[in-house]
C-alpha cells in the first residue's frame, strides 16, 4: 500500500513544509518541524444528517438556557485533592497532572485511585473501579508501592501498558472505570503514527484519542505528564490546551512538603492549591500549612536558653526574622523570612536569596537605604523562605524588608508579629488583596493590627534609632549565657 504523503508542520507557526528542514522558512525557529501524516478519509460519522454540497452537515443551534444535567462530582476523599479540582472530579473531564520526575505525581495518583475505587462502587449505575496504566513501571513496583501506601486491597484495576490501541480497547465499553489514570502520556504511543512516544505528535494524538473515549464513556482520565527542564510539559504545552484541568505538583526535592497548584480549571478556581507531605508511607494532607513553613520556629513566649542562645536572641527569638502572612489560594499561609545582613568582606557585596525574587530584594534595600536612611545595600545578604517555600506575592515585601532591618540592626522582631505589605519606590506601603484573610490567623490569636503607612515608621516601630544595640523593643533581655 502506498503511504500517505507526509507533510512537515512547524510546531511555532504552524506553516507547511513538504520537506523537513531544520530551520522553519516560516517563522525562523531552529528544529521545530514534525512530520504528521494527513488523514485519507473522511472521519466517520460524517454524512448522517442533513448535507449540504461540501459535506458539512447544518449545526442545530440552541439558546443559552436550558435544562443542563451535570453529574455529580466524584470525591477522591482526599481533600487537598478534590480542592484543587474545585470539589471533585466532574466526570467525562480529562486532568493533566505535570511536575518533575521523582516528585511523587505517581504516589498521589494511585492513592487517589485507591480511595476512589471502594467508593465509586457504592454509587448506583456506576461501575465499581478506578484503573491505574503504567507505562513507566513494572506491575510488581506499582504492586510494591501500593502495599507500602498500605492500599493494596483496594480494587483499583492495574495494567501496564503503552499502545493506546490497546488501551483504548479496554476502556470503550459501557463498563468502563470511573477514573482512569494514564501514567504518564509520554510513555503512550498509536502506532498509526511513526514518530517515537513522547514526540509532540505522539503525545498530542495519543491524548486525544485517550480525551475522546473519556468523554464518551464519562470516565474521569488523569494524564500525568513530565515537566521539561525549561519547565514546560514536552509537547509545546499543546496538552494544557486539550485538558479540561491543568494541576502541577511541585515541590523542593530536599523538603517534604508538595504542593498541587490548579493552573487552568474549566471547572472551578484556579488559584487553589493542596499541601501534602512526602512521608514513608505515600503522601499525607496538610490541613494547616502555616505548622509546617513555621516548624521549628519558636513560639511566642518560649525561651532560648543556655550556650547554644545566638547572639541577640531574646524571648526564642533570632534578629532577621520575620513571619508573612501570604496567601496560597484562598488560603492564608504564614512563612518565615529569614535574612542575615554581614559586612561584606569583598568589593562587591554578596546576594544569596532563596525562595523569593532576587530584583525585589535588590529593589527593596536600595528603598531602605534611600528612604529610610539605612546602609543596609552595602552588606552581604542572605535571605531565605523557610521551609523551601516560593513566594512571588509582592506583598511579601514589608515582611522581607522588617527581616533585613531586623538583621541588620540585630534586634529581634517581636515573635507575635505577622507582616504583609507591598512597598513602593517612595517608600510608602501599598494595601494588597485578601487583607481581611490574611489577618485571619493573627485576629484568632487575639492580635491587634497596626497600619503602617511608610517603611520609615516600620523601621522606628522594630529598631528605633536610640535604642541600644541588641536591647529588643519592649521585652526583657534574658536567656543569653553568661
Ligand atoms: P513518584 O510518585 O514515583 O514520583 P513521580 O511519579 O512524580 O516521578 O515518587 C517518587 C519519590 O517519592 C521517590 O523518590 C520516593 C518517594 N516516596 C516516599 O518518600 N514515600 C513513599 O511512600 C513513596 C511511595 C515514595
Ligand atoms: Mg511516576
């Protein structure tokens, strides 16, 4: 049989190219041409209806209102999980999951289906599983996983497989799972296609062959797909275009909490995320984050004694640091900012920062050091989120601005204090979003709040000018060893 005509599209700008040829003439871009082969027939189901001369049938327009049945979400029982996906799977929805190797989307994913597989099965008319395909691991390490997530006797339907054929025979049927996960979508390949699983061809069709299924038989079908070095699902993010839900578990890998952020949600909000910590045995929900980017931290009233007190330590409290009340979603999350000011021994003065935007540090000194009359910029600056969480909120920035002032003038910021505020180039402090939230947490410990208008009256309120060095404002010294 003849092969069909290949034909080469670029990826970035879409034009045609009979050849493939490294540089695109369309666009300029290098490497982006792949091979995709036309399709010989008309796609079937095609020709029932009403046909007009070129083969389209008229669409039967509707009005804006009308009955819409829309089926109950299904609940995973975890609940950082079914927040991120706005209350529960909606079936006959494809989610993408993306995030890097070794992050544990694998584990989350196979105890979802472990808790959803008893449950959907009480359900009336639906059938009783959830189905878990590997492409990546052997049966007997996915059955090793499970027992070690303590979920092996549920009744989650294993498979290891790759060819979407295959797959798709399985599931095109009217017992089809409620929840089918496919990990990951590089491993999967149609063999009606030449190009190797993983290329853009391959995960863009085995995809909407796998979405297609899915919304016929109304399973819910979670993709999981690898994230690229450059931080981008391979497949030029074509899939994030196809899913309904696009979640990203993202996490440090020396830490060991993991966050599942919603990026796209055709179903609910986008900017809810859950917080699981990586344990011995699989993942665990956190309910209340703020335990855990503050552990270790020493709480209001508790006293650091004995030789092993740092210098202008007082009440459990360390100079350069200060609490923030950030937001993650909807949710108040406190972290600790935690800077340390030294003189700079060399020429240029050093900037460490992690876990935060080293520009608006540099930003943030140089407003401290123009408006409020302080040489902090001259110093070497170490400045780290706690935790090994990142924060992008602007309004992290009184609470970064309180640590290095803190640091720099060595005296403690007074351990019940939460900060948040967005800093402008004058000087003055910007009110930011979810105030009311973020107080939240301080006004259920009976905090009053205090308006700061200006980072100078920030600086006077924390280190006032007069005081001694390393006497903090308004408590006692003690602890230190003598
Ligand atoms: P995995 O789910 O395989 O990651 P991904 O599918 O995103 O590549 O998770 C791998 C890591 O999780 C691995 O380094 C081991 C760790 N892990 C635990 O710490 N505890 C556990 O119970 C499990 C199952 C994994
Ligand atoms: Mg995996």
């Amino acid at each position: 049989m003849a092969r069909a005509q290949a034909r080469f599209a670029c990826q970035q700008c879409g034009a045609v190219h009979p050849k493939w040829t490294g540089r695109c003439d369309g666009c300029g871009a290098w490497n982006s041409l792949i091979e995709e082969l036309p399709r010989e027939a008309l796609p079937s189901g095609l020709g029932k209806g009403r046909v007009d001369r070129r083969g389209g049938r008229a669409l039967g327009f509707v009005g804006l209102t009308g009955p819409s049945i829309l089926p109950p979400r299904r609940q995973t029982g975890i609940a950082e999980f079914d927040r991120v996906c706005g209350g529960g799977f909606v079936p006959g929805s494809a989610i993408l999951v993306g995030g890097d190797p070794g992050i544990g989307k694998s584990t989350l994913l196979l105890q979802a289906a472990a808790a959803i597989a008893p449950r959907s099965g009480l359900s009336s008319g639906q059938t009783a599983s959830a189905a878990y395909i590997t492409g990546e691991e052997a049966i007997d390490q996915v059955r090793l996983r499970a027992e070690r997530l303590g979920v092996a006797a549920s009744s989650v339907l294993l498979a290891a497989a790759s060819n979407v054929r295959d797959i798709i025979a399985s599931l095109d049927r009217e017992d089809a799972p409620g929840l089918v996960v496919i990990d990951s979508i590089q491993t999967m390949y149609l063999d009606t296609l030449d190009s190797a699983p993983g290329t853009v061809s391959q995960v863009r069709a085995a995809a909407q062959e796998l979405i297609r299924v899915a919304k016929r038989r109304g399973f819910v079908l979670v993709l999981v797909g690898h994230v690229t070095k450059e931080g981008v699902i391979a497949g030029p993010r074509v899939l994030e275009h196809m899913v309904d839900t696009v979640l990203y578990f993202e996490g440090e890998r020396g830490h060991q909490f993991r966050i599942l952020r919603a990026v796209k949600n055709r179903f609910g909000a986008t900017d809810e995320i859950g917080v699981f910590e990586m344990s011995d045995c699989g993942l665990v929900e956190v309910p209340n984050p703020s335990a855990l980017f503050l552990a270790g931290r020493p709480t209001a009233g508790e006293e650091v004694v004995g030789e092993n007190a740092p210098e202008g330590s007082s009440a459990g409290q360390v100079s350069g640091s200060a609490v923030f009340a950030g937001m993650e979603g909807t949710r108040p999350v406190l972290v600790e900012v935690q800077a340390l000011v030294a003189p700079a021994l060399l020429g240029t003065p050093r900037r460490a920062v992690v876990g935060w935007d080293g520009t608006r540090l540099a930003m943030i000194t140089a407003v401290l050091d123009a408006r409020c009359g302080l040489s902090v910029g001259a110093n070497d600056i170490y400045l780290n989120i706690a935790g090994g969480l990142r924060i992008v909120e602007p309004a992290a920035d009184l609470a970064v601005a309180a640590a290095l002032v803190s640091a720099l003038r060595e005296t403690p910021v007074p351990a019940d204090t939460v900060v948040f505020g967005e800093i402008a180039l004058s000087g003055d402090v910007r009110p930011v979003g979810h105030t009311e939230a973020r107080r939240e947490p301080a006004a259920a410990a009976g905090l009053e709040t205090v308006a700061i208008g200006h980072l100078g009256e920030l600086v006077e309120r924390l280190a006032p000018r007069r005081t001694p060095r390393k006497q903090p404002l308004d408590r006692r010294r003690i602890g230190v060893a003598s």
